[in-house]
C-alpha cells in the first residue's frame, strides 16, 4: 500500500514515510491510494472475533508487509487493551463509550499505536525524532501517554493558553522525561499552524526530525476505524444504522468514511459540531469557509479550519452532493450544551460529557424510528468537571477519580504564537 498526497497523487510514500513525514511537503495530507474492502465472510464472523483480531485485520490491509505479522500483532496486543463498550441510553440510541483508556479519551487509541509502529521502525535503524502535536485538549494527553518512555522519541505538545481544562492542563504537562508541554498565547488554530509551519521550514527539518502525532497522521487515522467495528459487533441489528460523530478536526469521521468503504453497513453520519460549524455550514451552502475558532464548552472540537477535510473532499471526490448524501450536518451551542447534558442526566442516569452531549443531541433530533443510532462518547465527563457541574450542579463527584492526578506537578513552557517563538525554542532544545 501507498499512500498519496491530496494535493498531488504522483506523490506517493510508503506507510514508514508517511508516518514519519506526516505532511507531504506540498502540504496536502497522505491518503490511502486504495481502501481494501472485507468479504461478506469477515462480517459473518465479526462477533466472534476478539477486538485484538479486528485490529489485526484493518491494520493490516494498509500496512501491507512493512512490518512484520508476529511485530503488527504485537503493536495491536499493546494498543487495545482497554474495552470500548456500546451502552444504550435511551430508545434506539446507543453511546460508543472511547474513554476507557490511560487519558481517558478516545484518542487514546490512536496515540498508542502510532506510538509503537514508530518504535519498531526506530528500533530497526537506531533513528530519533521529535514529534509535535498541536492539542486542543485531548490529543496532547493521549500522545503524551502513548509515548512517554519511548526511546529514540521527543514530544512537543502546543495547546492554547486558558483554553483547555484544568484536568487537561495536568495531563498535558506532568510527564517529564522525554515529554515538553508548550503553552501558546492564542487559539488551537495558531498550535496547528505552527505545527504546519514546522514542517515546511527547511532549517528545521535540516537539523530535526520532525513528525506529528495529529490526526493529520495516517497511523492515528488507521486505528480509529477499529471503533466502529467494535460498535457493530455489539449490536444487534445492522439495518439503518446512523453514527453521530462530535466533530473538530474530522479525524474520526475520516475514518468512519474509511470504515463504510471497506463493507461496515453504515447508512448515514451525522457530522456533530459545536459552534465551530465550519462543515456542517459547508453542507448547507456548498462553501467551504474556514475562520477563527470560536471557544465552547466543548474545547476539544473548538477549531476553525479542520484537517481532515481535505481527505473527507477526497473521499467523496470533491463532490458537496455526494458528500450531502451520507453526511448531515448539525451544531449545538453552549447553552444547548447544558440544556441537553442536564436532561439526559434527568431522564436516564447517563452522564454526558459535552462533546457527548452534541453527538447525542444531533441523533435526538435527526434519528428517524425505524434506525438506530450510535453516538462516539469520545471522553469521560471528569475532564470537563467545570462544564458537568453546571449542567448538572451537586449531583457528581469525581474526586477519586482525579486524585493521583491532583497531586502532580504541572512543567510548562509559555511561548507567543510567533513562529519565531517556537522556531527558536525547537532549536534550543
């Protein structure tokens, strides 16, 4: 399998290099030149597979024989190793719970298997590099836990300053060792830029080897596709099934698209956005415009100019009315937010998170009676306790849960969104 770039398909890479490379230096983003489909036999068997097996089976389809079988299963043995449970919540809608990994969230997977497919290909040629990750809440966590301790690796996490949550925050910032946390004095965007930025500027990449660990990533794409895999193996009927995505850079969305290619009968998605409604306003007018993000309680998904959209244009051939005919747009505002996390709570026990919150509110309100409907919970409610207590004032408390994290301590670095700034810090250290 190779992997091309969606600014220009002559440039075509193998997994390894599109791993380490992250961007194609036409600035596009690597895309899959085919993605393989599964017999009908593969689904008949798909419940008595292991989540492990699923793995196995997806991952393998796009890395071919870059690494090893014995090495692939091995990198999957390590990655799931948590559950991703389907738990109904009320009627036909059912929430795909992701948070039950080390940083309790959903990209946990992600992070865990990148991490390890670039030590085994470190391991074999004794390379080092520095990854940097652009995080605006969640993926700085997750990376930082995938690869703390992994030889021959430097991470850079960027997130924006008083922007994400103070469980976040000490998720980000209390690994050490080969973990450096960067705090930027501006929005997500202005991190993700400078990631970017990195990665076109020719003296850094002379002197660095420079990776990402964003969604921008073919390997965080890849493993995201197990999830929905595991959503069908545990429901019952497979007929009209809606998927509601909470949306920022549109990574899990990407591979929702890349899941219904490859044979998982999924009828319909609904892109779930906070205020940030770049794509679903692209879906009503046919405009693609992105802008300044705008700050929500639902942080994670606070971006202006998403990623991944340029694969799921590629996906769908540049084409809004083929987009259009399997994607819905939806946005929810802060105050929905609350509205719907308080009444979920009300009506069936099952604390919302408020990314949670959008997906579940999208399948309310889209979801007709014959279909059922799956929601991604991508984070447990604990990272958002500001957000949960005012949806939901005196009803939870979640101290146990957070305790071992309260008492760490917080190492940071603050910098301007100059990329001078984070040019020089690079370079220093």
């Amino acid at each position: 399998m190779k992997f091309f770039s969606t600014n220009d398909r002559s440039h075509r890479v193998s997994f390894k290099e599109a791993i380490f490379n992250s961007l194609p230096p036409d600035n596009g983003l690597y895309y899959p030149e085919s993605i393989p489909s599964f017999s009908a036999d593969f689904f008949d068997e798909l419940k008595s597979l292991s989540r492990q097996q699923i793995g196995f089976e997806i991952a393998r389809r796009f890395i071919d024989d870059e690494i090893a079988e014995p090495d692939l299963k091995s990198i999957i043995n390590e990655t799931v190793n948590f559950n991703f449970p389907l738990v109904q919540v009320i009627g036909q809608i059912h929430s795909l719970e992701l948070f039950h990994g080390p940083t309790w969230a959903f990209k946990d997977l992600g992070a865990r298997f990148l991490s390890r497919c670039m030590r085994h290909f470190l391991n074999e040629e004794k390379q080092e590099v520095t990854i940097l990750v652009a995080t605006s809440g969640d993926t700085g966590g997750a990376v930082a836990a995938g690869f703390h301790g992994i030889d021959g690796v430097k991470v850079t996490v960027l997130y924006p300053k008083n922007k994400v949550s103070d469980l976040q925050q000490k998720q980000l910032t209390t690994w050490g060792g080969n973990i450096s946390a960067l705090e930027v004095d501006g929005t997500f965007d202005d991190c993700q830029q400078l990631v970017k930025t990195a990665f076109l500027d020719k003296e850094l990449n002379s002197q660095l080897s420079l990776s990402s660990a964003n969604s921008i990533n073919i390997a965080r794409l890849i493993p995201q596709m197990f999830y929905y895999f595991y959503a069908f193996q545990q429901l019952e009927r497979w007929d009209n099934v809606v998927v509601s995505v909470p949306s920022g850079n549109y990574g899990n969305l990407s591979a929702g698209l890349f899941s219904k290619r490859m044979g998982l009968p999924i009828s319909r998605f609904i892109a779930a956005s906070n205020a940030n409604e770049i794509v679903p306003n692209y879906l009503e007018t046919g405009l693609y415009k992105p802008k300044p993000s705008i700050e929500t309680y639902a942080n994670a998904m606070d971006v202006g100019a998403p990623s991944n959209f340029v694969r799921m244009q590629e996906y769908f051939e540049g084409s809004v009315e083929n987009m259009r005919s399997l994607i819905s747009g939806f946005s929810l505002s802060d105050p929905k937010i609350l509205e719907t996390m308080a009444e979920c709570y009300k009506s069936t026990g099952y604390v919302l998170d408020p990314h949670g919150a959008i997906g579940f509110q999208a399948l309310k309100d889209q979801l007709n009676e014959d279909a059922t409907g799956i929601f991604l919970e991508t984070a447990h409610p604990v990272k958002f306790m500001d957000v949960v207590e005012k949806a939901i004032p005196g009803e939870l408390d979640f101290n146990s849960k957070i305790a071992e994290m309260e008492n760490k301590e917080s190492v940071y670095t603050s910098i301007s969104n100059s990329f001078d700034d984070f040019k020089s810090y690079l370079l220093k250290n």
